[in-house]
C-alpha cells in the first residue's frame, strides 16, 4: 500500500485553527496584529509557531532513505516515543495518530507494534496492530537479538 499521501499531508502548511505551536509544545500562539505575505501571518489568525520553535521542527516527519522509516521530527520522551497533537490539539503518540490517519482506529483490544523496533517511526507499512503480549514478546525477542549480537547474554 502506498502511504506517500501521509507524508503530504502531515509535512505541508495548514491553517492553526486551534492556536497551538505547530512544534508539537502544546503551547498556545498569540494571534497575529497585521497581515504579513512573507511570514505568512494573517491579521486577526493565530501564528503557527511561537518565536524560536519553528526552528525545532522543519516539517513533522523525515524520511530515513535507508531504513525506510519515518521518522518523527520531534524531540522524543523519556519514553522514545514522540507525541503530536491531533486535529482537536489533543496530544497522542505520533505514530498512533498516523496509523489513525492511514487505517483508521486500532481495533479494540490491540495496539501498535513497531516492527523496525524505531520508536520514532511513524511509517504504516513498519506498524502492525498486535495484542500485548505479541508486543512485548516482538520487543523482548529484539533485544536478546541485540545483546547476542554484541556478545552479551
């Protein structure tokens, strides 16, 4: 299946109908005094960015050629995982939200495993829907491959 069309959509400018920085912050921007063509800005409109956090992210998702994955252009948690904020400005993991926009909603009972193991991964074709216990096993059996690797065990 071709997903090209989700990178379209999540690296292209949108209006910032919710008022919220566009960096994924979560913090609200100010609202624009005058019409400005170069920035963009719009008189009367929410700014897209916060000054200084448009530098953070240039667009949401970029593209790791060799592994094939997307990677999500935010810092990521504590966690490794990377949140976003949904089309209500509500903050959910990112690769959730581009699974949602791709497959609709992960069914009842299940969730997202990454099979390229990048938490950071939001491409369709590296999740797959599991139940937990096939996750934690995918990650459990990922990380003793890794310990053999490097002689470890």
């Amino acid at each position: 299946m071709n997903y090209e069309h989700i990178l379209t959509e999540f690296n292209k400018t949108v209006e910032n109908e919710h008022g919220l920085c566009r960096c994924g912050c979560g913090m609200k921007t100010e609202i624009a005094t005058m019409s400005d063509s170069r920035t963009g800005h719009v008189k009367g409109k929410p700014f897209m960015w916060i000054a200084g956090h448009r530098a953070k992210v240039g667009n949401k998702i970029k593209v790791d050629e060799p592994a094939g994955c997307w990677n999500w252009a935010t810092r990521p948690y504590s966690n490794g995982y990377c949140y976003g904020r949904d089309g209500n400005g509500k903050r959910m993991l990112a690769h959730r939200m581009v699974w949602i926009r791709a497959n609709g909603p992960v069914p009842q009972g299940l969730e997202l495993d990454h099979v390229c193991r990048n938490k950071r991964c939001v491409n369709p074709e590296h999740l797959r829907a599991v139940t937990r216990s096939v996750n934690v096993k995918a990650a459990c059996d990922a990380r003793r491959g890794e310990m053999l690797h490097v002689g470890l065990r």
